[in-house]
C-alpha cells in the first residue's frame, strides 16, 4: 500500500512543513488529501490555549493512503497534560480530518503521554470522555469546553479593545459600541467566531462588550472591571502558551507540522496567532550539561 | 543575604524540594509515572538559563552537597522551606518526603523550615500521621498536591468533606500556613483541575489559616487574581512564575508580575525558586535587577521597588513563619511590614524550626 506521509522530517522542504515532499512522488489525488486533512487540523483548537494545534506545533506527523487512510499523531509539551484537554484534542482532530471528502478511514493517536491509551482507544472506539474514563469522570466536556470558550471571549475582548483605545477611544465610549463599529481585523473576526460558538449575538449590530456567561451588555461602573478582566485572562492565556511553547521544544526537538503561512516569525503583540510566541526569543532551547 | 547596590536582601526561598527520582525510587509498575514526572519537571528547567541546566542523572538525584551549595553558598538564601510531595503511588520511599527533607536538614540548623503534607483520603491515619510530623519537625506550614494519585482516585478538592477534617486539625495543631498546588488530575476528570475555587471557599471558612496558591495558581493566573483579591489570606507563591518566564519569556513575565502586583499586592507575594526544578542564584539576582520594560504597554501596572522586591524576597514569608530577620535587612522607613495583618507585630515564639 502506498501512503504519503507528512512529518517535520520529511516535510521540511519548505517553511512550515509545506508542500509535502516524498521520496516516492505521490499522486495528485494523495497530496491534495493531505493538504485538505492538514487544513483540517487547522481548525481544531487547544481549548486552553485557544489557538491552533498545527501553530503549537502538537501534530507530530499525518499520513494519508492512496485509499482514503488517514493517521495523524499528536504529540503535546508533557506527560501529565490534563487529560480532559487532551481528550478533547484528540477527539476534535478525530472528527475534523473524518469529516474530509475522501478520507474513508482515520487514526488520531496521541503520543507520550500517561493516558494515550485510553484516550486513544475511547476516541477510536466514539466512546465519549465518561465511557472512556469509566468510574473516573461523570460527565462530558461540554462544560469545560464552553468554560474555556467563555475565557478566550474574555482574551478576544482585550485584543479587540486595546487597539481601539490606543487609537484615542475613552473606555466610557466603548460600551455604546456594536462589533459593526469595529474596524475589520482578525482579532475581529477570532472574537465573532467564538461568541457565535457560545450562542452569543456575534453580528454587527450586537454591543462590543457583553458578560460571557450571560451575553448582557456591560455597561457602567462595571466596564472599568470587565476590561481589567479581559486582559488578565488575555495574559494569563499566553504566558500559558509561552510555557506550553517552552516545554515542547524542550521535549521534542523538531518544529512539528504548521501550516505553511503561520512561521515562528510571531510578535507579541496582535495579530490573529497573537501573543502568544513573543517577540523576545525564547532562550530555553539550548541545552548545556554540568 | 543578598546585596547590591548597597541594598541587602534576607531571602527566604518559600518552596524548594530534596527528592529522589532516580530509578532505584521508582515502584516497580509504575515507572512509567516516575520517569514522566520527574521528565517533566526537567523540561521545566530548560525554561532557565542554558548554562543553569543539568543532566537528566544530576536531575534525578542530586546530593546534600549540591543542594547546599546551590541554596545557600551560591544562592543567596537565608532560610528555605522545603515543601514535600510524596507521590508514593510512584516513587517507593516518595518523592520528597517530610522526613527525608528533615533527616537532611537537621544537619543545618537555623537552615530549614519542615513544612509537611496531607490527603484527605488517608482518613484517621492520616490524621494521625499529620499530629506526629508536626510534633517531630514543628511543622507551621503544610504543602497540598491535590493531582496526586491515591489508590485509583486521581485526585481531590479542599472542599470535600475530608479535607474539612484535616484543615481543622491544621488549626488545631498550629499550623498556619497552607501551600496549595494544583495539577491536572481531579475527580471527576471532567472538571478543570486547575480550578482555585475550592481554596476561595475554604480561604474564607478558614479565616486564621493562611492559603498560598503556589505557582501563582499557574495556568489559571486570571481565576487566582480574582480570587485572590477578594480572600485576605491567600498569598501568591511565585515559584515558577519567575523560574519558566522571567528568562524564557520576559515580556510574559512583566505582564504576570504586573497582574500579580495589581491585583495580589507585594504584601501577599512570596518567593520559591521551586529547587531543583531552577537554582535561586539567577532568579534572584535577576528578580532584584528587574523592573518592567520602557513601553506604554505596562504603564498603568503598579511599580516594583526595593522594599516591594525585599518584601517578595524574604520579607512576607518571614512575616508568615515567624522567622527572626536581622535588623539590618528590615525595611528602613516608607515600606510597610507586608504580610499577614494578624501576625504582623506579634513574632512567633519559635524561630525557625528545626534551629
């Protein structure tokens, strides 16, 4: 059987691990498979970190056949992750590259870590997280999911508001704001995205700053608290993603699949990948002996 | 003792270990958890500086020796206190145990504070268990792990009922001073095991204990923030926070330390350089050479200056142990004492246990 594999490796031949490039040359049909499950797994998210697991550099490689196959193997920056978290990623990743036209038969596999496992077998198997942990957990993640969605709503909101008051915005002007008010950025489109994945109003006419729990317009002596909020949960997101960063490269030497546009050239500040590799190298690489 | 520019510092490094994690301590079954555990603490350590990292062998068991020296010859530390973790579901004679740290340290007197642990789950024997170490090492403080695996539950919260039991025998028997460390394990799994709720709840039904969220409730810095602000008897132990960012990622760094500073206050922060995970020498030389970047981004954070840094560094964990400072390391005029209100003024009877 003839499969095209992905890997940091073997896909170093250009910036971000694209296009793929084989010894054996693979058929149209193959590379194309294995660009759109790539573009797949673009869009599944690290719930923690709110960010792509092909940025973090968490997919080890992906594997398409010649019929229709799909493995992918994950890879994350410890053996303890929480494992809700990496049940998630799994499962996500699982349902994404499924779901590709063409893909008959898929394989997530989660590496190196203490639960791979069960994670792997309860994915596999559709089991769900409480089937899969049986004993050990009651419900579903549907909670923790929209815990963390709440949360990257609350980051969203520091990113889409800073520039805006950079440019001179008094903060008791923002409350009477619409997300229609908001120049076009991507920190924009990232914040419409999630509140619409929470069900809250994310079109033009709805106001910029809502609590996330309930939707409701902030307003008032409760605006100064809800932006101070949103940036500490902003800060808190990224130095998570700084560590997280740290401790892969630490773990695995090579970069990990990316998609080809999103490099390591990052900036603290802005943009849609955001913040959360910042400008100021990190320095932990290197490794000396004593 | 740390000085420079004519400034000296008394520092107390609040969470430290002396472990074993070689592979002579890992129980049989269960090596995998042992090697990961303590692999991962590793990788924590290449957040430091390059010419600060060890090898994987030096990692998992390092001497008295080299503690001593990298504590307090080359580390500027005053008073350390060891904060055990036992994680006996992995490694035979645990982890760092109450008893290995103080077996060491007796040997240092004056050196050490022993802070002890409890699980809930070990019920009446815990119990009894927690009533000795305090009498053997006059233990004032204790560390929780609530990620640890305790035959087959993966984990616990402050609130369950057990845990009542144990935080009113801390009250008791004169313990003061409650580390909590969260990790990411909990029953149920499919909670957030990071959540510090929990501590609110017991932080205020709990009034005369005092509650330091170590690694500054890391990765829910924002939930600790909020939490803390409202609870006056939960601090901020930095272990961590300086050790993985203030190298590897100083703008993360400066944006953490101002949150912390904003909404924490450097009265409740409290160093640890979390040895061996990462030497003190670098943290805090560079802790007391830090100060936020020249940029807008970080202009409405409250400053850090000498007496904060002083406080941070030894001052506030002295002020919650009773440990005797030298006059000559005490704030001179315009800083205030810091720490807890209700120990502030009324010294300790007991120096520094152990001594």
């Amino acid at each position: 059987m003839t499969r095209h594999t992905t890997t940091p490796e073997s896909g170093a031949g250009g910036p971000g691990g694209l296009p793929p490039r084989a010894s054996r040359a693979p058929g149209d049909s193959e590379v194309s498979l294995l660009s759109a499950a790539l573009a797949a797994l673009e869009a599944v998210r690290d719930p923690e970190l709110d960010e792509p697991i092909t940025t973090l550099g968490f997919v080890a490689s992906c594997t398409v056949s010649a019929a229709g196959g799909a493995e992918v193997r994950l890879r994350l920056p410890t053996y303890f992750c929480a494992p809700n978290f990496a049940f998630l990623m799994v499962a996500d990743a699982y349902d994404a590259v499924s779901a590709v036209p063409g893909v008959r038969k898929t394989e997530v596999v989660l590496e190196d870590h203490f639960a791979a496992d069960a994670i792997n077998g309860g994915v596999a198997a559709r089991a769900g997280f409480a089937r899969t942990f049986d004993g050990e957990a009651v419900g579903e993640l549907h909670d923790l999911r929209a815990d963390f969605l709440r949360k990257a709503v609350m980051a969203g909101t520091d990113q889409v508001c800073r520039p805006l008051l950079a440019a001179g915005t008094s903060p008791a002007g923002l409350p009477g704001m619409t997300l229609g008010d908001v120049p076009p950025s991507p920190a924009l489109d990232r914040l419409r995205q999630r509140r619409a994945e929470l069900g809250l109003p994310s079109g033009d006419g709805a106001p910029l700053l809502i609590d996330p729990a309930t939707g409701v317009r902030i307003s008032g002596e409760a605006i100064p608290l809800h932006l101070r909020r949103a940036r500490t949960t902003r800060i808190s997101i990224e130095a998570n993603g700084g560590i997280c960063r740290g401790m892969l490269r630490h773990r695995y030497d090579s970069a990990g699949l990316k998609p080809a546009v999103l490099g390591e050239e990052e900036n603290s500040e802005g943009g849609p990948a955001a913040c959360l590799s910042s400008a100021t190298s990190d320095r932990g690489g290197a490794r000396a002996e004593r | 003792m740390y000085e420079k520019n004519g400034e000296k510092y008394f520092v107390v490094d609040g969470h430290m270990h002396y472990w074993n994690a070689a592979p002579d301590n890992w129980v049989p079954g269960a090596e995998q958890y042992a090697k990961g555990w303590i692999e991962c603490f590793h990788a924590y350590m290449g957040l430091g500086p390059p010419e600060t990292h060890w090898t994987i062998e030096h990692f998992q068991k390092y001497s008295e020796d080299d503690l001593m020296k990298d504590v307090f010859e080359d580390g500027y530390v005053d008073v350390a206190i060891f904060q055990p973790t036992y994680l006996k579901e992995w490694y035979k004679e645990g982890f760092n145990t109450t008893e290995r740290n103080a077996l060491m340290g007796e040997r240092h007197p004056g050196k050490f504070v022993y802070n002890t642990r409890w699980d809930p789950r070990d019920g009446d024997e815990g119990l009894k268990v927690l009533r000795q170490n305090v009498e053997r090492f006059g233990s004032k403080g204790c560390k929780l792990y609530t990620a640890e695996w305790n035959n087959g539950s993966r984990g616990w919260k402050l609130t369950d009922p057990g845990s009542y039991r144990y935080l009113e025998a801390c009250q008791e028997l004169g313990i003061k001073n409650v580390h909590v460390h969260k990790g990411p394990t909990i029953w149920p799994l499919d909670k957030d095991a990071f959540d510090v709720a929990d501590v609110d709840h017991v932080a205020t039904d709990f009034p005369d204990l005092n509650f330091i969220v170590e690694h500054v409730g890391l990765p829910r810095i924002d939930d600790f923030c909020y939490m803390a602000t409202q609870e006056p008897n939960v601090y901020a132990g930095l272990a961590v926070a300086i050790g993985a960012l203030m190298h590897a990622r100083p703008r993360f760094f400066a944006r953490v330390m101002g949150e912390l500073l904003f909404w924490v206050g450097e009265d409740k922060m409290l160093f640890g350089s979390d040895y061996a995970i990462w030497e003190p020498k670098w943290q805090v030389e560079g802790f007391v050479d830090w100060d936020f970047p020249d940029s807008d981004d970080f202009a409405d954070y409250p400053r850090l200056g000498v007496a904060g840094k002083k406080k941070i560094l030894g001052l506030n964990a002295a002020n919650l142990y009773g440990i005797d400072v030298p006059a000559e390391y005490q704030l001179k005029d315009g800083g205030t004492p810091g720490a807890h209100e209700v120990l502030a003024g009324q010294p300790e009877e007991h120096a520094v246990s152990g001594a």
